[in-house]
C-alpha cells in the first residue's frame, strides 16, 4: 500500500456540483457496488471479473483489463484508494472535465493490467491502484510544485513524491512476489504518460494549427513582418509534425509552454 497523504489543492475543483454528478464520485460509487456484489457473490463475481491474466490470453476475457480496477481485496484496501481518487481525482477533473478524466482513468486502468499480465501472468489482480497511480502521475505534471503532505505531516514537492513513488514500485517489483501488484502500479503511470503526452501533443497541434490559419490570415490583410519569435515558434511547430512532440528539446518545450500561456492570458482574437 502507498503511504498515507493528503494535498493542498492549486484551484478549486466545481464543489458545487454534487457527489454523484461528479465523474469522480460515480467511480467511487462504481466502486463501492463492485465491492458490495464482489462479497454477496463471491468467488464467482471475482472470478469472473478480477483480472487472471491467463484466462484474456486463453478465454479472450478482455473486459477483465477494466474490471478488475472495481473489485478490492477488503474495506480498507477499497478505502484508501476512494480517498486517494477522491482527493486526487477531483482536481483532474476540474482542470480537464469529466469526460476527459474518465479517459484517463480507464486507460490507466488498462496500462496498469497489461503490465501486470507481461511481469505477473500467473498472478489474478484486483483493484484501482494502477488507475489511481496514473492519477497520481497526472496530479504531478499538472502541478508539480504543489506540496503533498506525507502521512499528514511532512510536507513533500508532488513532483518528488510521485517520483519517489515510481521508483520504491521498481523496486519492490522486482523484489519478488508479494501479493501487491507493484507492476500494475507502474503500468497505470507509464499509461498515463503515454496519454498525457498524447494528449498535450494534440492540444498543441490544434492551438497552433488555428494559430497559423489566423496568421496567414492577418498577413493577407497586414504587411506587418514576422517577429524573431513567430518564426521561432513556427520552426518549433514544423518539428512537432516532423518528429513528434516528445523529441523537443526541454527549451523548446518551455518556449511553448510561455506562449501558450500568455495567448491564453490575453483578451480573445
């Protein structure tokens, strides 16, 4: 189990919403009747939607890859990661929507079952550890100086924290078994990544694709000559369609980052 935390959110999450009309309270409400029919019709519930990697493989079970994020081992197994979701999951959510947070979600979910079938095939899994460790990755890259404070007390950077995590789940993985699924943990947030990353390179290209019609637009009504950093960003946009988003260098990446903050800071076009 991941130590104990809470965090100090960066904005307010749409708390005027209720509960169940959250995208977060449904999974954790999703959750809770998973572990309520898990115990009323157990083994055959667990079994038949817990994650055995063998049974995808040889019976084709795939909808196992999502189910088993709903089943948990026991009351506090189920209750600490609805409080992590919770806490996490809510700020996501706002920052993203409940759609888009759901995507993400699932897809951690998933990443986190497929590594489980590649390091632990002889091994059923359950629980939503591997989608709650991507959100943990997410919570970090979104706001990575925010502080999570550590078993309530100590204050920790998210970014370290998160960080720190990954590699403790490296670690015990390849320790041996010991009924945890530290595979699945490290599959959520490698799927996370991967999403993320996806994700951000299509923000980009949809920005500064309506940039560059809005440009060429102007410049058939306006003579005014390209500035140094128009043409700096446009050859940076030139090597996202070349080579993709993650082979920018980290100073090109951060001269995104500022214009696109500023464009987005700046009274509407």
């Amino acid at each position: 189990m991941a130590p104990t935390y809470y965090y100090r959110q960066s904005r307010s999450p749409a708390w005027g919403q209720s509960f169940a009309d959250r995208m977060v309270g449904k999974l954790v409400l999703a959750n809770v009747a998973a572990f309520a029919l898990q115990w009323l019709f157990r083994p055959h519930f667990t079994a038949l939607f817990a994650l055995t990697p063998r049974a995808v493989v040889e019976n084709f079970y795939l909808w196992q890859l999502v189910t088993y994020t709903f089943l948990h081992g026991g009351f506090s197994h189920l209750l600490f990661n609805m409080l992590m979701l919770w806490f996490f999951g809510s700020t996501l959510e706002s920052v993203w929507g409940a759609r888009q947070f759901l995507k993400y979600y699932i897809a951690c979910g998933i990443g986190g079952g497929l590594f489980s079938m590649v390091f632990s095939y002889n091994h059923a899994v359950l629980g939503a550890s591997g989608a709650i460790f991507g959100v943990y990755l997410a919570y970090a890259m979104l706001f990575p100086d925010n502080y999570v404070y550590l078993y309530f007390l100590i204050p920790v950077k998210a970014k370290h924290l998160v960080a720190g995590i990954a590699i403790l789940q490296l670690v015990l993985g390849l320790s041996g078994p010991t009924g945890i699924a530290y595979f699945a943990h490290l599959g959520g947030m490698a799927a996370g990544l991967l999403f993320f990353r996806a994700s951000i390179a299509q923000r980009l290209r949809h920005s500064f694709g309506a940039r560059r019609r809005w440009k060429a637009h102007v410049h058939e009504r306006d003579d005014r000559p390209e500035t140094q950093e128009d043409a700096n960003i446009d050859s940076i946009l030139d090597k996202i369609s070349a080579k993709g988003y993650d082979n920018l260098t980290t100073t090109e990446k951060r001269i995104l980052e500022n214009y696109s903050r500023r464009q987005k800071d700046e009274p509407g076009e």
